[in-house]
C-alpha cells in the first residue's frame, strides 16, 4: 500500500484490509469485486489485484506461508526486489537490501549520486552502496531506520540536515547542494483527455454500473459507462441496448477534472432519467445497478464515487 502513497492516506486503509482479511488465506479465498472493495479510493489498484495474485500463488505453490527470501519473493505478482527486500529484512529479521525512494534521496545525498532514477549506471550505483551498508545483524532495525530517516528528516525539500545523525559525513551536505540530489526528473505538461460518464438513473435513484475491462485504467472496477467526449445519447443507448422510449429526461452535469500521473482527465457526466413505467435493463456480469447510499460490495474507482455522490440531488425528475 506504501507504494507511490503516503503512510498517513494509507493507515485506515491498511487497518480495514487487515480485519477483512487477516491471513494469506482469507485473502486468497476472497474474490477479487471485494478484494478492490476494501482499496476503493486509495488508487493504483494495480497493486490489489498484484496482492490478491500473490496471496493465491503463495497457498498454491508454498503451502501458505509467505517466502523468506527475495528470489522466491520476486517470484510473486506485484513484488520487486527492493519490496522483497523489505519483506525479507524485516518480517523475517535476514540480510537483504531495500531501495525504496527514501532509501534513494538518502544515499544519492550522503555519497552525491547524480544521475536521474531508472538510468542503468545510476541505478547500479545505488544498489551497490545500498547493499554494501546493509548489516548482517540487527537488518529489520537498521532497514526501517534508513528508511524512517529519508521519510522524516532527509525529506524531499528542505532537508532537515540540523538534525540529522549523518550529516557530517553526508556529501551533498558538505557542499550545501543537498537540493541538488537525487536529480530532478523534469516534467512535461500533462496530456488532457475528455470523456463523457454516462448515469442511468432509475425511479429508485439507483445509478446502472458497467465493470471495466481486466486491463487498463481501473481495470476490474465498477463504474457508470464512460464514452469519449463527442458520444450522444443515443449512440451511447444503442451501445448498452437501452430503447430511447425508456428515456423520460437527460440532463448534462457539472464538469471536472481527474488527474492520473500521466495525464488528465476531463469528466462530463450525462444524467439520463428513466421513465417510472419502464422496465429496467436486466443487470449481466458486467452491468449492475447500485444505489448511491447502498454499501458497494464491489470496487468502485475514486471517479465513480465522486459521481455517484453527486446523483444525491439529482436523483429525481
């Protein structure tokens, strides 16, 4: 959950996906609509589904309990080598080396590695000093050590060297240039794309959901239909096999914008009400409908939580 995410949006997260699923088993049994359920709103669910794979292949192919070491570690969906490092040095206190982004800025800084991430030269620098500093003793200590130091005190902007137990001996600190390490990526500006989210509202308000595709953005997830910007309604209908004699009212909503990290989207949501005479489209195993304030059983992306709140004042014609 840590990946690419603070700890403080992490922790009720984490605490409500360790008493839904607290051992390797509960998690492979579960499926995986409530496996994304418990991520819904932390986002790159990627990593759940990775999860959800790795715990099924540990029952399978290790009897259920997690390996003790990083090639059978790397093995596994979603585990790289600095997080079956981590795995490995601190759960089950063995010699293994991390090199998660607070362990990078930290080592860039102390021995002054230039050189953006994921350059091959670069990238054996880092490895090299992060395993020449690895112990053999006390690993579990010193790995979180490192890594609480670059998450607390050789922070990304204004690096609190004051206090820092190595900065003495630290390069970068030396030569006042710790802003400049590790290098800085420079970002282009990010694409934009449109999409229109089409909401089919019943009389009971409850909004129809399409299941996602199992790859892509939000792969899995339940959502209202999403369609590029210049879709009408009645292409939209005929796509779904909704007759347009079912429409009672369409209504366009307030527009927005959702950023990725490697693009934006810009969200128009098209509300489509139904007649009350009408019988409602037979739901499928990717077509459901679900009340806004019914508790999803299912995953629902950070977008189709935001839409459906929004139906709350618009549920009626």
């Amino acid at each position: 959950m840590l990946q690419q995410t603070q700890a403080s949006t992490v922790a009720p997260y984490f605490n409500r996906f360790l008493t839904r699923f607290p051992s390797v088993r509960r998690l492979a049994k579960a499926s995986e609509d409530e496996v994304l359920k418990y991520w819904t709103g932390l986002g790159y669910y990627r990593r759940a589904r990775h999860l959800h794979m790795a715990a099924i292949k540990i029952i399978e192919n290790h009897g259920g309990r997690v390996p003790d070491n990083v090639n059978s570690l790397t093995a596994l969906p979603g585990i790289g080598r600095s997080t079956a490092g981590a795995i490995v040095a601190i759960a089950f206190r063995r010699t293994a080396t991390i090199l998660d982004g607070n362990v990078r800025r930290v080592l860039s800084r102390f021995y002054t590695i230039s050189g953006k991430r994921g350059i091959a030269k670069t990238e054996k620098q880092l490895w090299a000093h992060a395993e020449a500093n690895t112990p053999t003793t006390q690993v579990d200590v010193y790995t979180q050590a490192i890594m609480d130091l670059g998450a607390t005190v050789c922070i990304r902007s204004k690096p609190r060297c004051p206090v820092c137990p190595l900065a003495t001996e630290c390069k970068a600190h030396r030569q006042g240039r710790e802003n400049d390490y590790p290098s800085v990526i420079e970002r282009r500006p990010l694409r934009v794309q449109r999409a229109r989210f089409f909401m089919v509202i019943n009389e009971q308000g409850a909004c129809l959901l399409q299941k996602r595709p199992p790859r892509g953005v939000w792969a899995s997830l339940w959502s209202p239909p999403q369609h590029p910007q210049k879709t009408t309604v009645s292409a939209f209908s005929e796509d779904i096999g909704l007759p347009t004699t079912m429409i009672a009212k369409t209504r366009s909503g307030s527009k927005f914008r959702h950023a990725f990290s490697h693009y934006q989207l810009d969200i128009e949501p098209i509300y489509i009400f139904l007649h009350a005479s009408c019988t409602e489209l037979a739901a499928t195993h990717v077509l459901r409908w679900h009340h806004p304030s019914a508790n999803a059983e299912f995953g629902l992306s950070t977008v189709a939580v935001k839409l459906l709140a929004g139906i709350g004042s618009k549920g009626a014609l």
